[in-house]
C-alpha cells in the first residue's frame, strides 16, 4: 500500500501546483474628487469636552482605494449654504493652530453663523476646493420633534463604587410622532447650570453595566454626540409611526467633575438637557451606514458596508438635524 500510494501523493501535489496562478490586480483608476461633510442644525452648536469638533465642518480630497496615506484635509476650501432665493446662510472659517487651541489637522472648518435656518427650508450647499472640482448638494430642513414629557429616576448606586462621583439614573423620553411624515431620530444629553450654561462637565453617558442597555443597530436609545464614531444610535420611525412612544436608557453622570481653565470657579450643575433631533433622509443613512461600517472593522466575513454620500461630483455628505430640547431637574 506504501509503494503505491507515494506517487499518487507526487501527483497530486503536482496537479495543486500546477493550479496555482499569481494575478497582477492593477489598481483602479483614480479622478480626485472633493470631499465634504457637515450637518447643519437649526442651533448653533459649541465645543464639547470630549468631541472638540463638534459643529465643525470638514472639507479633503480623495484617495486611491490602496493608498495608504491618512486623511488628505484641506485648509483651502470655499465653502457656501445659501438658501432657495440664494442668500448665503453660512460661511466657514479654516481651523489652524493659530485660532484654535483644539487643532486636530487641516481639513476642519468653524462655522459663522450668520442667519438660523428654518424647519421645511431648502438649503444648498456649494464647495471649491482648488484643482478638485465643484461640488454641491442640497437639503430640507426637518420638523421638530415633539416632545410630550421626559424624566430621570436615580438608581441604585453601582456596586463597589461607594466613593464615586457618578450617578447612575434612568432617563425616559416620550416622544409624539408625526404621522404625515417618515422621522429620523437621534437623542443626546448634556449637563447645565441653573441659566442654561453648559459647562465642561464630562458627558451624560449610557451605563455600560447595566444589562437593560442593549447595544443594537435600530435601537433608539441615548447617543453621547454626532462626533461620536461608535455611541450613536440613530432611529427611524418605521414601527411607531404617528404614535406617541417612549425610549428609556439607564445612564451616568458627573455633578462634580469639571474641566474648566485651572483656577476657574466651576459652575453648579441643575438639570439634565435632553436634545432630540429630527434627521434629514441622508444624515439618518449616513450615521447608520458609519456605525454599521465601523461595527464590521476587523472582521473578514462581515457583508459589504459602503458609505452612504449625496455629494454631487464628489464624495461625503450634507445632511440637516432640527433640534429640541427638554430640561429635566437633577434629582
């Protein structure tokens, strides 16, 4: 058996060698386009502590599909929103290390807000940036949420954690959907003062202990910002629409912790401000689309997960947010 079987193994090993072909896959071709990402919103919106580029815009150029290098911003675009007569509504400004102490590159830009936009409105949005071309897109603001009541029950405190600062609560949010319209939402939360001032308390996050908090793409729960790559969940009104609905999420809290200029007197936190966010179409398809992307990092068998983009002649996207908020006491 021995004697025999040696050969075929000879053969076979060389009919597998023989199958084996080395392909030369030439890398596609490549037209650098404009790239461009920004979500305007019916309120200006500041810094946060832990996402420095919140409300900023981002403006690059576009690579080959095997390029290794990082992202390729852009310091030198023209950016306009204009709304239907034509009117410019916003302009931006290029962050440097000289008018900006958070710097993260060149590619951010600061908006300056000179006139609020309107729910219902059409705006466009126009982008040069030199030897790319033009490119454009355009957007109608969303309605406001409706929000019926909202709440914040404590809860216990978590276990081993007697000396801590944070404070675990459940936060409910009741909301009445609009049946004439298909609704996109996205819920976060901050801390304020008494005035309404946000301070540099760290954010209102979800409680990663708590096993209530179920982490699942549709699922509305809170988001911690719309600069956030991973906490952020936004949800479409597919099963509740026109009915009042109420999403809850057991969260944590800082009262005491605060990042402001050393020295500076930290002011006393009061209430709980809750914002939902009613989405434009493609702002909704382009936050699903990212976490759905990142969601698949590292894994090899995940199905396909391309970025959704309405940029004309380009790549990125231009997508709305019209916000309300509620301010819930602190227990």
């Amino acid at each position: 058996m021995k004697n025999h079987f040696f050969p075929v193994l000879l053969l076979t090993a060389a009919a597998l060698a023989s199958c084996e072909t080395n392909i030369a896959v030439p890398t596609p071709s490549h037209e650098p386009r404009a790239s461009v990402l920004y979500l305007l919103r019916n309120e200006p919106t500041g810094d946060t502590l832990n996402n420095r580029t919140e409300g900023w815009l981002y403006a690059g150029a576009s690579q080959q599909i095997f390029s290794r290098q990082g992202e390729l911003g852009r310091a030198d675009a023209i950016i306009r929103i204009a709304d239907q007569a034509g009117r410019p509504v916003e302009t931006f400004q290029a962050v440097t290390a000289a008018n900006s102490s958070f710097f993260n590159g060149p590619g951010y830009y600061r908006p300056r807000r000179s006139q609020l936009v309107q729910p219902g409105q059409t705006y466009s949005l126009q982008a040069t940036v030199p030897g790319l071309p033009e490119v454009a897109s355009t957007l109608t603001m969303p309605f406001p949420a409706v929000i019926v009541n909202a709440s914040l029950a404590p809860r216990p405190q978590l276990p081993g954690s007697g000396t801590s600062s944070l404070v675990p609560a459940r936060l409910s949010v009741t909301i009445q959907d609009n049946a004439a319209t298909t609704d996109y939402y996205l819920a976060t939360a901050r801390l304020v003062d008494a005035q309404g001032r946000h301070g540099a308390w760290r954010p209102v996050d979800l409680d990663i202990t708590s096993r209530e908090n179920t982490i699942e793409v549709g699922r509305f729960q809170l988001s911690r910002s719309f600069a956030d790559d991973f906490d952020i969940s936004p949800y479409a009104d597919t099963n509740v629409n026109g009915q009042q609905f109420t999403f809850t999420s057991n969260v944590v809290y800082n009262k005491e912790f605060c990042a402001g200029p050393a020295g500076a007197p930290c002011p006393t936190p009061a209430f709980m401000e809750v914002t939902v966010s009613t989405l434009t179409p493609d702002a909704y398809r382009f936050l699903l689309a990212k976490r759905r992307y990142l969601d698949t990092n590292g894994n090899p068998f995940a199905e396909p997960a391309p970025l959704f983009s309405n940029i004309a002649n380009g790549f990125g996207v231009f997508g709305g947010a019209t916000e309300v908020t509620y301010r819930i006491p602190l227990p």
